[in-house]
C-alpha cells in the first residue's frame, strides 16, 4: 500500500500530459482490465522516477 500511495502522490505532485490519459482512457476501453492495469502501472512509475 505504501508503493501505490507514493506513486499517486508522485502522479498528482506533477501530472502527465492530457495525451498520455487519454491514451490510457483509449486503451482502458479496448482492452483486457489487466492489460489496462499494468499500463497504468508503468505511466505512473515513470512519472515517479526523477529526471536524469
């Protein structure tokens, strides 16, 4: 729970583009949930990571 709590903190601290949720709205409606679960995943542990 601590890992999904700080990945949303990160994800509202700093927003992505409405590119990027609208292509996960796209793909949530198109595809298995799993599918659209792990892609959300990865969005928001990118969005965590700092810029190199």
């Amino acid at each position: 729970m601590r890992i999904l709590s700080a990945l949303v903190a990160g994800f509202l601290s700093s927003p992505p583009p409405k590119a990027v949720l609208a292509t996960l709205v796209w793909l949530g409606g198109r595809s298995h949930p799993v599918i659209t679960l792990l892609a959300t995943l990865a969005i928001l542990a990118a969005w965590r990571r700092p810029d190199d």
